[in-house]
C-alpha cells in the first residue's frame, strides 16, 4: 500500500476516534521521517493524540518538527546522530546545540530528554565509542548552564549486543570488553538519575533459534512461558525477559546500579525480509505490535525482577498503524 494511501486510511480512523474517545494508558512512539509522501508533522499530532500517545521521540532535532510540537502537550525526545559525537567532545559546540536544537523551542515544546548517539558501543567503531561518554558529559553540561538539567536528562540507546548473553535473564551480565567504557556511562545515569534505552527486538532472538524459541513466546500470544532456573521468575514473553536481562547485569556489575530504571527506546517486528530471516513477515508483525499495544493498554508493563517499575516503551515501524486498527476494533466492539 503507499504512504499516501496509508496517511489518508490514518485520518479516518483518527476521525472516528475523536468521536469515540478511549482512555488508553501511555505509549510511546518513535518518529522517523525518512519515508516518501510522509504528512507533515502538524498532521501528524492528531493522529498521535488520537491513538493515546503522550510520549514522542525523534531521531534528530528537526526544526519542523520541534516548532510543530509546540503547545500539544506531548513529553518529547530529541536525539543527537552518531555523526556528531565528536564535535560534541567541545564544550563550546555542545552549548551552542543545546542553545539552537533545545532552548530555542522551550517552553511550548515540552522536551523531556536528550538521546546522545544510537547503538554506538556495538558499532566496532572504537572513535566513536571513545566520544560517546564526553558528548554525553558535554550536553549535560551545556544544559547545566543552562538551567535546564533538572527539567531534562540526557542518556544514549543501546542495543542488546552489549550483553554477553541475554537468555535466560540470571545468566547475564554484560560484555567484558565494553565494561571500561559502559561504567562511566552507567555512573553518569545514577549521578543524573537518567535512565539506560535499550533497543529490544525479540525479532533477533528468534531468528536466531527457531526451532528452540516459542513463536507465541516472542508474539506475546497464548503460551505456557519460561521458568528462569537461576531466578525462578517465569516469563510469558521475550520481551520482558530481553529487559530483566538488562536489568540483571545491572544488578551484577554494583548495588548503585540497582535504581537505574530502562526505557524500550526501540522495539517492533520486521514485515518482511529475505528468506533467511525466519518469521519477518505482515502476519507476524501484526500480532507483534497488536499484543504489545494490548499490553501497554492493560497496564501491565512491569517485569519480574522489577515489579514495582512501570515499563516505558517506544514502538517503532508499523506501531502507529496496529494503535489505530486495535483502537478501531475496540470502537466496534463498544459500539455493538
């Protein structure tokens, strides 16, 4: 289906929705805009606040689309491109960013969090590892002088990747080689009380052992689940135990750690893919977000080694659309 077919499908569901509002819980979603015949972001907002989004990240600091969340309300992250790390080692580079990407959009854009880099400690890139920790002192520096620190943090994505294991959750702990780098990093968040982003895709996990990793288990459907023998937690879904493997290693490297709370800053379900890629299909991707989006609405985002921590996540891909065809099914079913 094209961009434009899909848009124009958004906006009628988004039309139903302001005449039979819902009270939803929080969702997150990530805003890309690297697409063709992508609505404008002011066109966006509706069918966010339509689908009971409160919490939006970007994947940059568009202008456009700062100036188009002014006044709606929305908690917002901006991110800072690995391609700019570097730069931001200079104090001085990192105020004027704050100054021109942040401060000159508040306060009618409500922006909450600034996400330094994306995936860079498992990018085999190691300059760039080595100016992820001072771009992330310097920004939060530059907010300090600003005056800004205390109303947003300032913290960076990771993938799974930096766990040497991440199944089952007690057998984790994250990988010795990136340990001199990461520390500093988790020192950072309990000194600022920041959260760690992980990008979660229980995707990969299934790729990679099909014939060992429940389908339902990874879709979040019926399913008798996991008993972890190290924890004796039982999980129904990867996803949590993709987070409690986090937290875990967490818990492994120091007692300080044990407060600092994950954000999902990624997750979803590929449509498609080569043959390879075992289960990447619309079937799949579908019962994926529904189910996570059923969750989000049920309110029961904790895990259990953190049962009393809300989980924030960010839905990435087709999301929106399975928000707003669940949505829809909900309206029918009220109304019949």
């Amino acid at each position: 289906m094209a961009s434009s077919q899909i848009s124009f499908s958004l906006v009628c569901l988004a039309l139903l929705f302001f005449s039979f509002p819902l009270t939803v819980t929080s969702i997150g979603i990530n805003y890309g805009q690297v697409a063709n015949n992508l609505p404008p972001p002011k066109n966006v907002i509706p069918l966010l606040k339509s689908v009971g989004a409160t919490k939006v990240k970007l994947y940059d600091a568009d202008p456009q689309a700062l100036r188009a969340f002014s006044g709606s309300g929305f908690d917002l992250t901006v991110s800072l491109g690995n391609e700019y790390l570097a730069q931001m080692k200079d104090s001085d580079k990192a105020r004027d960013w704050v100054t021109q990407n942040v401060q000159a959009y508040l306060p009618g854009t409500k922006i909450v969090a600034i996400v330094v880099g994306n995936e860079v400690l498992t990018s085999n890139q190691s300059d760039l590892s080595a100016a992820l920790f001072p771009a992330m002192q310097s920004i939060h520096g530059a907010l300090v002088d600003c005056g800004l620190n205390k109303q947003i943090f300032v913290t960076t994505a990771h993938s799974l990747a930096i766990l040497d294991v991440s199944y089952p959750p007690s057998a984790t702990s994250f990988r010795h080689d990136l340990l001199g780098t990461l520390t500093p990093i988790l020192d950072f968040h309990v000194k600022t009380g920041s959260p760690i982003l992980i990008n979660a895709y229980p995707f990969f996990a299934y790729e990679g052992n099909p014939k060992h990793i429940s389908l339902d288990f990874v879709l979040f459907q019926p399913n008798q689940g996991f008993t972890d023998p190290g924890s004796n937690f039982h999980y129904d879904n990867m996803l949590f135990a993709q987070v409690d493997a986090v937290y875990h290693a967490l818990d492994a490297v120091g007692i300080s750690y044990k407060k600092v709370p994950i954000v999902v800053s990624e997750t979803g379900w590929p449509s498609n893919g080569d043959p390879q890629e075992v289960g990447a299909n619309c079937d799949n991707a579908r019962k994926y977000n529904g189910n996570l989006i059923k969750m989000m609405m049920s309110k029961k985002m904790r895990t259990p080694i953190r049962p009393d921590c809300d989980l924030t996540i960010f839905g990435k891909g087709r999301f929106v659309e399975c928000v707003f065809f669940f949505l829809l099914l909900c309206i029918i079913k009220l109304r019949l």
